[in-house]
C-alpha cells in the first residue's frame, strides 16, 4: 500500500515538531518495511546526472565520494626501503622508539567524522647484525625488527604495538655471508629465518580534517630491507 502519512497540515494549522516527527516516524517504519512492488514505478526514476561522481587524488591515489574514501600504494616492482635501528634508538633494548617506514603513508581529508580501515601488508628481509655496541639485545639472532601501523604520529605507533609485527635476524649470522667470490649470503634468508611477509588491517574512528595513515617500525636491527609493501585506506561517514 502507498504511504500515507497519520498527520496532515491545512492552512492555518499549527505545526508542531510531535506532528512532523510522528510523520517522519511513519515514514521510517514504512520505508523499512511497508514497501510492496506495487509502490515504486517501474521505470527509470534515478539518471546518471542525479548521481555525484567521486573526486580522484592522483598522487595520493585515493578517490573520495559522498560516502567516503577508497584508494592505496604499493611499491610496485620492488620499490625498496628500509629500517634500521640508528632512528630507533640505536638498537638499545630500553628504546621505544618508532621511525617512519618511507612512501607507505596515506593522507586523508574527511569532511566529518568517520571510521576508517588501514589495510597493509609488508615484505622485509632483516640483519645480518651482529654489532657489538653497549644496550643491545646481547643475542644477534634474538634481535628483532618490529613493524606497527600509526595514525598522524610516527611515534604513535608504539600505542598500537599490540598490532606490531616481527621479523628476526639471521639465525646463523657468524655464517651468513661468503668470504669469497661470489659475494653474497650464504643461504636464502628464507631458510636463515630473516625473512617474513605479513599483514594486517586497523580500524579508526577519524575525526573531520586530515589523517595519516602509515606504516612505522622499531627495529634492533642495523639494517631490514622492506623489499615489498602496500597500503590502502577505505573510510565511511558516520
């Protein structure tokens, strides 16, 4: 059956907000569950000048629309960086410190509050470490390197080290390298242990303005090289 709403206005009556919003609540029930096909024409009644398109940030590669945002960045044909512990506390075990993980952040401009899903995934090869300087983890093949999503802040990153990610040294450092030609690790870093691929997803509630997203790390390690990475945003208004 067709909508007809419990409170109608004529000339000279007054409106109250109880009579609208008892209309607007017909409305609603109706909506979601009143509908018959009998009720919608059956033709085209939405054309393609109705409908906004979204707008495309080519070198964030990110689109936004009425709803939201949606894009990413990865590094495409092994676009390679790299962590080290000389920006995150010279591999001393009491450091907190996280360093930003180079083109793996995501900038975003909402326009009113939303929730926000980081999705990443990341490739690294870590170590060989086996230096000798005081505060280090005294095992080189305990030495670590940690990766962890963070919003706006590198350093928060440590906040949101419950979705970090490890990889480790080397596990056989003293022989991972040839002395001779040809110059090279011993063995892939597949078999030595130093090399992991992982991914993950954080979920946001991003006020209205800007946000970043990205990728950080706190590494125990001199050298990780990130051979691959990807990161990509969705964001829905509340």
């Amino acid at each position: 059956m067709s909508f007809t709403p419990p409170t109608t206005f004529a000339d000279g009556t007054i409106c109250t907000s109880a009579a609208l919003e008892g209309n607007f609540e017909a409305l609603r029930v109706y909506l979601h569950g009143g509908i018959v096909p009998g009720d919608i024409e059956n033709a085209k009644w939405i054309d393609t000048r109705h409908v906004q398109p979204p707008s495309f940030e080519p070198f964030a590669g990110v689109q936004h629309g009425i709803t939201g945002h949606q894009g990413g960045n990865n590094s495409g044909l092994i676009r390679l960086t790299f962590c080290t512990k000389y920006l995150s506390g010279q591999g001393r075990t009491s450091s907190q410190a996280f360093h930003p993980i180079p083109g793996t952040a995501i900038t975003v401009d909402t326009r009113r509050a939303s929730t926000a899903v980081f999705h990443y995934w990341w490739e690294v090869e870590g170590g060989p470490d086996e230096s000798t300087a005081g505060g280090q983890e005294s095992t080189d093949t305990d030495r670590q390197v940690w990766i962890a999503p963070y919003v706006n802040d590198p350093a928060s990153a440590y906040n949101l080290r419950n979705h970090a990610q490890e990889v480790a040294n080397v596990q056989s450092v003293a022989n991972m390298w040839r002395t001779g030609a040809p110059l090279g690790p011993n063995i892939p870093y597949t078999i030595a242990g130093a090399y992991q691929s992982r991914d993950g997803v954080l979920v946001y509630s991003a006020p209205n303005g800007r946000s970043t997203f990205g990728l950080a790390t706190h590494s125990q390690l001199d050298r990780a090289a990130v051979v691959n990475w990807g990161v990509a945003i969705e964001t829905f208004y509340l």
